[in-house]
C-alpha cells in the first residue's frame, strides 16, 4: 500500500533562496550502542538524566524512548532470528566430525544492532504544520526548530509526527525535541551527538552530499555482500518520499519496524489535505442547496 502524499505547504517548505540544507546521515552498521551521543546531547542541552539504575528485568537502554527530556536515543535491537549465513554455519558446525564449541555457539545465539533516533527534521514537518503558535519554525539550515518560549503546550504537533519524535515535558507541558543543535550550527560548530560519536555513525554536514556519501556507502556494502542495506529517508522516488524526505535519514540493514521506524510516513496534515478539502467543499456545496430549497420554500409559501 502507498502512502498518500499532499501537496506541501507553503509552511512546510518555505525557505529563502541561496540556504543550504543541513542534515544527519546515521549509519546504523558502524553504531556500537555506546550511548556517547545520548550523553553529549543532554549535556549540552542541559537536559535531565533518565534514571541509570540497573535492577532486576532492566537494561542497558535506560532512556527507552525519544522524550520530552531525550532528544537523542540509542535504539538496543535483538535479532534472535539467525541469519541464513548463521544457519549455514551452525549446519556445517553439525555435520563436521568432532565436538561442538558449545560456548562458542551460546555466544553466538544473540546478535545485536544499534540506531541512534533522533528527529527526521522533515520536509513535510506534521509538527511544523500543526503547530497554533508558530512555536515551530524552519530555520535558515532547513532543520525544523521548536521554541520553547514560545510553546503553549497545546501538544498538537505530538500526534501531527508520523514517527513519534515530539514530547511534552511532564513538569512544565511544552514540547520538546532535537533541535539539530540550532545554537552550535549558528557558531559554526559540528552538532554535540556528531561531535561525540566515536565512530563516524552519525555524521553532520551539507544534504546534498550527505545523501550522495551515504548512496556511495550503500553500494560499498553490497559489494561486500551486505545486500540488505538500504537508505531510509532519502534517495526515494518522489512518491516514496517519507514526510517528502528526512533531513536526518539512516542506513539500515533490517526493516524500518526492528528499529520502530513507520514503512510510510507523512504529515496528517498532508496526507488528509485532498480529503479535507473535498469534504469542506461537499459540505459547502450542500449548504448552498440548502439554502436554495429555503428559499424557493418560503416563495411558494407566499
């Protein structure tokens, strides 16, 4: 099924002429779950802690989710389905002669893969869109801002994001979200997440040439036999753009729903425009009719 797609508005995508695009491209195949983005984010944007304690049925991830007060999240997902490589060794490991290396087995039963979330900065922004106060605005990079002094926490940009991203705060009722380090980009700095991965997973820099290192990247792993890896968020057809197209988009491996990630995405807003319109005409075309019928009744009653 297709998602469908409404025209932008002028909202969503007005920019002046001559800015250029700035965006993250995440390369999921590199991330090693070490949570340094998550720690440089919160530091610099002097946001609260997320409990960090460990006890009995907890886990590695303690921030859990994209929130209000995590702006940046590593994802930890389990793969206990073997791969078909993982299948063919454990299958040769069995019809060998001699015993099997039963720890080296047992070590190999889980697999894990990372994705540090954080938001898609979009072209169709729902939130943008949706936002009463103009809380929401389109910065001169083409990244999507949230001003918190502006917030009136009516929170309807939560359910205009087709991936989750915005939050309201649990103290104080504004919004909150990723805003691509507007303060640092402004000084000219790398964004903190970027500046703090140890790997290169999340790399900060100009759109156009992100999309085109991240498509050189793409066919790299193919040749190295990683057929599965794919973009999410960018190089589409037009008509499969997600939300238009993500100014932070990722390289994965898995399907987009391992990572908790829609297939299709689109702004409410954008995706019920046609429908919308057509029914605001319909009911004013029975309106009109209705008045007609009035009208020409209170004639023949005279």
């Amino acid at each position: 099924m297709s998602a469908t797609v409404g025209a932008p508005t002028e909202l969503a995508i007005h920019h002046d002429p001559g800015d250029r695009r700035m965006g993250f491209f995440t390369d999921t195949t590199v991330c090693i779950g070490c949570k340094a983005c998550e720690v440089a984010c919160k530091q610099w944007n002097d946001l609260p802690a997320d409990g960090s304690q460990f006890k009995k049925g907890g886990s590695y991830d303690h921030t859990g989710e994209l929130s209000a007060s995590t702006w940046r999240h590593v994802r930890f997902v389990e793969l206990l389905e073997p791969t078909e490589e993982r299948r063919a060794q454990a299958a040769e490991a069995l019809a060998a002669p001699g015993e099997v290396d039963v720890a080296r087995a047992v070590a190999d039963m889980d697999r894990w893969i990372f994705m540090s979330d954080v938001c898609k900065h979009c072209t169709n922004a729902g939130c943008l869109d949706a936002c009463p106060t103009g809380a929401l605005i389109r910065t001169e990079f083409q990244t999507v801002l949230l001003q918190a002094d502006v917030c009136n926490g009516c929170g309807y940009c939560i359910p205009a994001c087709p991936f989750g991203v915005v939050d309201r705060d649990h103290i104080d009722g504004r919004a909150g979200k990723c805003t691509l380090c507007y303060d640092r980009l402004e000084d000219g700095l790398e964004p903190a997440c970027a500046k703090a991965c140890p790997t290169d997973s999340i790399q900060f820099g100009p759109y156009e040439e992100l999309v085109a290192h991240a498509e050189r990247r793409v066919a790299e792993l193919h040749r190295r036999g990683e057929e599965g890896a794919y973009l999410y968020g960018a190089g589409d057809e037009p008509e499969h753009d997600l939300a238009g197209g993500l100014g932070a988009f990722f390289l994965l491996t898995e399907p987009p729903e391992r990572f908790g990630l829609p297939a299709e995405a689109e702004s409410p807003v954008q995706e019920n425009v046609v429908a919308a319109t057509a029914a605001a005409v319909g009911a004013g075309l029975l309106a009109v009719a209705g008045a007609a019928a009035a009208f020409a009744s209170a004639r023949r009653s005279r």
